[in-house]
C-alpha cells in the first residue's frame, strides 16, 4: 500500500483525473487492487475554516482516445504545463517536458464522498454514495 500527492482535474460526475508514470509504485499498487481513497482539502490555521473531500472509489487508466482531451484540461488548470511543453527554457524544464510525455492518465472513479465543512458547524459533515440510479445523500 502506498500514497501519493496527484495534481488533478475533474468533470462534471466527479470523477477526478491524475497523472502518473506507470511503473510508480503508487499504480502499481493500484493496478493490484483499484480501490482507492483519497482525501482533498486546503491546508488552513483555523480549525473553523477546515473543509474538503474525502473519497472512495475505483481507480482505472484513461483509454488512449480520452487522454488527449483529459490532457488538455489539465493544461488549461495548469497552463505553465502548456508553455513548458512548447518551449523548454531550462535543462530541468526540458527534463520536465520529456517526463511528462511519458505519463498516463489515470481516472478516480468515486461510488462515495464525504464533505467536510467545519463553517457549517464542527464536524459538519454530508456523505453521497453512488447507487444504480446515481448519487444520493447518505
């Protein structure tokens, strides 16, 4: 078992997209076993602003024909990762350039969420899992 920091998009079905180098020790794991958790939240000082998400789910590589449009998403969130990739200043950020040809995308699929939100009150918190006829509140 492992974790791992991911930078990452996601769409409308919350569904969350990361990329990885394939022999990563975090997807080989995940290849072994796809059921993942993750966890999403900003780091703040006051106890009263503490809010994020906390995830269950599948974890599946994206098809070939999906990366491209995934890839182009995260380069709109990222867009340093654009102008890296067109031009390469340094020899770090041609380093960069050459490893980020080489991921995979990787897709997060969630069956359940929980929503902290400490402003609501202590604590506060709402979960939705994923049934047949999509997310309901728990």
């Amino acid at each position: 078992m492992s974790s791992a920091t991911v930078f990452y998009v996601s769409d409308e079905k919350l569904n969350i997209f990361f990329i990885s180098f394939p022999d990563s020790r975090h997807i080989q794991h995940i290849l072994k076993n796809a059921k993942v958790a993750a966890t999403i939240n900003e780091d703040v000082k006051d106890w009263l602003e503490i809010s994020g998400l906390q995830l269950k789910g599948k974890v599946h590589k994206v098809s070939e024909q999906d990366q491209e449009f995934v890839l182009d998403i995260y380069k709109k969130k990222f867009s340093y990762i654009e102008t890296l990739l067109r031009a390469p200043k340094t020899d770090d950020e041609r380093k960069i350039a050459d490893q980020f040809r080489a991921i995979s995308v990787y897709r997060l699929i969630p069956d359940w969420v929980r929503l902290i939100d400490n402003a609501s009150g202590f604590g506060a918190k709402r979960e939705m899992s994923l049934k047949n006829k999509g997310w309901e509140l728990s």
